[in-house]
C-alpha cells in the first residue's frame, strides 16, 4: 500500500486553532495535557480506564477485572453490575439537576415540550412497569420502529431499566427491512407511533409495523404511541395504547443491576455484503466510552444546550444523543421533522429560539445548507452557538469552511468526528479546546484509542502514504459481536490482520501526524496505480461554484484497471452543457492532477443516498459499468432517483 499516492485533501494547509476564549473554559484546555492523558491512556489502558470507569460511573457492585481480551472478544469490568438507565436518570435526581431539562424536544408543527429529569424518571418507570406487566424483561429483544419523540428515548431506556435488549429501525425503513430486523434478533415486542410529521404530512408508522409483524412470529406485542392522531387499525389481544397501559402503572420503578457485558442493544448496519449486521453493543464499556467522549467532544457544561440532528435509528442517535449526553446530565434539544420545513431556516431558527449551545451534524446536510443559499442563515444571529461537530463522512474543506464562516461566525471549533457504529463511540475527532484543526481532517485519535495506517501485511505506513485503518487495542466501547453470527463478527473485523479490529476504512496520515479518512476502502480507487480516494475527487468537485454534490465511482477499464466516472448534480439556477463537464474535467485535473480527471462526467438531479444521507456509490458503481441495479436497494431513500439514472443510459 506505499506506492504512489495522491494527497489532494491532505494538501490543504489551512490550520484553525480554538480561541483564547474558548480555550480558557474547555474541560481540557491544551495540546500538553491530551497528550499525557493520551499517552496514558494507551500505554496504561487498564489503569486510565479503571480511574475513568471509577469517576463516571454508578456502579452497583464494584468490578474485579478491567479487561479481558482474548481477540476479537473483549470484557470489560467483569465482575460488575450496574443499571444503564439508572446512570442516564437516577443519579441526577435528588442533585441541582433533578429539575434541569433533560430533553427539550420540538416537533415539525411547532410543539414544543420540555422534559425535566424527574420527570423523564417518572416516563420511564411507567414504561419499565408495562414491560415486565407484558413479560418483557432480561435479555429479551425489543425492536424501536418510532419518529424522533421524546417517547422514542424512553423506550430505550425502559429497556436499559429492565434489562431488555433494544434494537432501533429507522422509521423510514420499509416494512421488509423491519421485518428482517424483528426476525433476526427475535423481538417480542415492537414499540411505535400511529404515525410522525414529516415536510408538513404525517407518515403512517403503524400499517408498516403490521405488515412487518404479520410475517414475524416471535412478537407478542405492538405498543403504540399516540402522536399524530392519525387513524390506525388496533389489532385485539396484541396491539395496545402507550397511554392506555403507561396510564395503569406506579411512576417509579426500582431498577436492577445488570453485568457488565450485558447486551444493551443490537443496531443493524448495511455492510458491504449480504444482510444487514446486527451490531452488538454492551453495558458498561459502552456508557463509559459515549460518556467520557461526549464530555471532552462537545466539551460538556452544566448550562449547554445540545442540538445533534441525527436520528435515533443512527449510532449517531444511540451514543450522542441518548447515552452520552444523559449520562452526564446534559439538556438534548430533539427535533422530530424535516430541516426545510416550514422553510430552509429550520434549523437555524429553532438554535436562536431555544439557544441552543452545540451543534452536531453530517456533511451531507452541511451542502444542503450551502445549496439552499446562505440568505436562509443571514436572517437568524447564530449568537447562541459555540461548539458545531461534523459526523458520517469525511467533510469536504468547502463545506467544513462554510459551516466555520456562516454557522460557527469563525468563532467555534469544528468537531470533525470519525467513528463507527461498531466503535460505538467517537475514536478519531479534535479536541475543541485544544486541537489545531485542518479542514477535512479528523486530527488525532480520542482517548483509549490506536488507530494505525497500515499496509497489507499489516505494518505501519510512512506519513503521507493511504493504507488501511486498523485500531490496534481494544477500547470498552468496541462492538462485541455481530448479534447471532460471531463467525461473520471474526470474518468482517478481525480477518484481515487476525486479532486486530479492521475499521474497512482507508486513511492517511500527513507530515503532522494528522488523520485524513479517505473513505471505505472499497471505495478507493486505483486508476492507472494510483491510488485515488473518492472523497478527495468529490472535495474538489463540489469546491467548484457551481457544484452542489458529487459522487466519484471506479468503472472496470482494460487499460487502466479502473477508469473515473463522476455524478454530479449543480447548483440551483445552473444550466448544465457539454462545456461545463469539460471545465469540470479541467478544475478536477487542476486540483488533484491530470490522473484525477474523470473520465466521464455525469450529470443528475439527484444522487441515491441511505437514508442516513452517505451516497451509496455501491448503485452509481452499476450505473457507470451500464449494468442493472443489484443487490440489497432497501436502505435507499428514494429510488426513483435510480430510475432517473438508469433511464438515462
Ligand atoms: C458514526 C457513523 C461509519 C463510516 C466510517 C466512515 C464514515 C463517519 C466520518 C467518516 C470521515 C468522519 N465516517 N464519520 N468518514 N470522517 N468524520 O457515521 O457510523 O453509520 O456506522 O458509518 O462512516 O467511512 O467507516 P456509521
């Protein structure tokens, strides 16, 4: 993997270091100190996380073992017990935080309701109560098929309170993938709504859910939340009210004590193969690495309001929404709908209107942002904010500049955070009081963390070459498994470099030391022997003015081993033409080499995308080779844009 390498992305040289101001109030406030707790924390791992473990923490019984790794299966804190719920609830009351708003939710019509922590105390030992009424109780799999609601959040922590094991689909998954998550892990129990807001219309949840249940045996049970009072069909015996049941039961609950490595949910994630993976993740290792993360991150304090746009279905929704930020008492503003709806401003209206404080969210809504005009972000003052993160792929310089510029007024830190949902928590980020950031760069790895850019065979790589990214330790918040499958959880992650989790991403390392993802390394393309990482021809794509996104794809070529194609859709108001692929050809061959220029440019109104927004380049793979649309195409938000595609060859 040493051979020649283009370094687009890693030529920009731009640096933007925090503020005096900012810097003065961090929770860790310089370069010197991460590195001692850095170098501490993987040359003495046990002893870091036995004191962070220890600090963060309630435990009901203290645990023996820090860690047992016998690769690839990690335990951590053996001989423990704690109740995750608990940590997220419990232990704020009776302290200044008891009547402190934990979530501060707002729905798409305007409704806004405040949830202080008592009161989320009171929610969830309902909905605990109901369960074990139901016989949902340790161990058993609980699948979360809801909009972005408060009630989507007490649900999983119902199921942390009790035991149960819950998987979160996202709601706008089709009734087949629900149903293929419910079978797989066997739930027992479905909790929906009739239906969420969405661009100004409900859509129906509950039909879904029938139809997903009607061919899944294993459930016993369909809890339903009343959200939008749209009509639905209650089926006898199974189906039941939220507010019916939760209405019958005490508001306090006692929870109990759970081990350590007791499963605390199963999230699917598409792999590059096959069915969806059901992702296992745990207790304690699992709270203490979304805990600790969240309090460096996003540099946590008592009056923070924190704004992650992500969806509960993400990991992004599981760790930086529920887990991270409740553990450490944190106030959550949740908003259920769409970014541009009533208008564009959605988002940048309900920051000023709720101040909010942090802001977290992914590069693809970043470029929509840019695309819907900076006139939208004009009219709000922003003046709230002081913290702005980025998560799910690798930020284009242009856009991590834009966001700096309009959103962050050139005063708060980027948080460029790479991670996955098998790493559970964020593994390679910035630091905001301390990381001097290049745009594009995700900088240096979190706490606890080694990740290394290595070769085939495993060795380090020279700084400036791309290689694998592997993570060469174990850390308490790793996957444990792939949920009934340990044999693809060996294969997929720790085959590669037997014992050593493989991250399936590409990265670089520069003269700095800086981490720069390139992307999944099937994503990487080799044209001619070099090696071109697609994100690095998207950058400078989308760094023309007229463009909005891009996608860069490798099509089988004779001669050079993989030719270059390109999907690119413009900006509003721009007329495409044959001249304007020309002088995109160019600007790419300016800004990477002539080696980069594509060799087809191909324009579209719209890219396919998960509905997580990563563009599945998988679909335009096919599209470019002329060959028809296979494999798994449920995870696509909307598929008539591959239609549009196809209809054009
Ligand atoms: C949290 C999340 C994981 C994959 C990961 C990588 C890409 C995520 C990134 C990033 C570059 C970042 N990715 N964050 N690439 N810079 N800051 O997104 O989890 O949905 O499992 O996706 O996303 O390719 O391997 P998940």
């Amino acid at each position: 993997m040493t051979d020649q390498t283009i370094t687009s992305v890693s030529r920009e040289k731009r640096v933007f270091g925090p503020s005096a101001e900012f810097q003065r109030q961090a929770n860790l406030g310089s370069m010197a100190a991460y590195k001692r707790l850095y170098r501490e924390s993987v040359n003495s791992p046990e002893k870091f996380w036995d004191r962070q473990a220890k600090d963060l923490l309630v435990w009901r019984k203290p645990y023996t073992d820090v860690l047992k790794w016998k690769a690839p299966h990690a335990k951590w804190f053996g001989g423990g017990t704690l109740n995750v719920a608990e940590n997220c609830i419990d232990r704020h009351l009776g302290t200044e935080r008891e009547n402190k708003a934990a979530l501060i939710f707002e729905g798409e019509p305007g409704d806004v309701r405040t949830i202080t922590y008592r009161q989320l105390y009171f929610e969830v030992s309902r909905l605990a109560n109901v369960f074990t009424d139901l016989g949902v109780g340790k161990g058993d799999r609980v699948a979360i098929y809801m909009p972005m609601v408060p009630e989507a959040v007490f649900a999983m922590l119902a199921c942390a309170r009790v035991g149960a094991i819950h998987t979160v689909v996202f709601g706008g998954f089709s009734a087949e993938s629900l149903k293929d998550r419910i079978i797989d892990c066997g739930a027992k129990l479905v909790i929906t709504a009739d239906g969420g807001w969405r661009r100004g219309k409900v859509f129906p949840l509950k039909p879904t859910v029938d139809e997903a249940v009607a061919k899944a045996k294993c459930v016993e049970h369909v809890l339903v939340h009343q959200r939008c009072g749209n009509e639905v069909p209650m089926r006898a015996k199974r189906d039941i009210w939220w507010h019916e049941a939760t209405a019958e039961v005490a508001n306090t609950h006692k929870a109990k004590a759970f081990t350590s490595e007791h499963p605390l949910f199963i999230l699917y994630t598409s792999g590059s193969t096959g069915k969806p993976k059901g992702v296992l993740h745990t207790s304690a290792g699992y709270l203490l690495g979304s805990k600790l993360s969240s309090k460096y991150v996003f540099d946590l304090k008592e009056n923070d309001r924190y704004f992650c746009t992500a969806d509960i279905g993400w990991i992004t929704g599981h760790s930086y929404v529920v887990y991270g930020l409740l553990s450490n008492g944190a106030t959550v503003f949740m908003y259920e709908g769409a970014p541009n709806q009533p208008g564009p401003d959605r988002f940048w209206d309900m920051i000023d209107r709720h101040g909010v404080t942090i802001f977290y969210t992914a590069p693809t809504a970043i470029r929509a942002f840019m695309k819907w005009g900076d006139e939208h972000v004009k009219k709000h003052s922003l003046k709230s904010l002081r913290l702005l993160g980025s998560v799910g792929e690798p930020i284009n310089p242009e856009a991590w500049m834009w966001y700096h510029k309009n959103i962050g007024k050139k005063k708060c830190p980027i948080v460029d955070t790479w991670w996955q949902t098998e790493t559970g928590s964020i593994m390679i980020t910035p630091l905001p009081g301390v990381t001097e950031c290049k745009p594009g760069s995700a900088t240096f790895p979190f706490f606890g963390v080694q990740p290394k850019v290595v070769d085939d065979l495993g060795h380090e790589v020279p700084l400036g070459s791309a290689g694998k990214l592997i993570i060469a330790q174990p850390w308490p918040s790793m996957l444990r498994t792939l949920w009934g499958d340990d044999k693809r959880f060996k294969e997929t992650y720790f085959s590669d470099f037997p014992g050593i989790y493989f991250t399936g991403d590409g990265a670089r390392r520069d003269e700095d030391g800086y981490f720069w993802i390139v992307g999944r390394i099937d994503d990487v393309l080799n044209i001619s022997g070099h090696r071109l990482g697609t994100a690095e021809v998207e950058s400078a794509l989308v760094a023309h003015p007229k463009v909005a996104e891009a996608a860069a794809v490798g099509r089988p070529d004779d001669l050079k081993g993989q030719s270059l194609v390109v999907f690119v859709t413009v900006k509003s108001g721009i007329e495409v033409s044959d001249e304007l692929k020309a002088e995109l050809r160019n600007h790419v061959g300016k800004e990477i080499g002539a080696i980069a220029k594509p060799d087809e440019v191909r324009f579209a109104a719209a890219l396919p995308k998960t509905r997580s927004g990563k563009i599945m380049r998988r679909i335009l793979k096919q599209i470019a080779a002329g060959q028809l649309v296979k494999g798994d195409t449920t995870t696509l938000e909307d598929f008539s844009v591959v239609a549009a595609l196809q209809a054009e060859d």
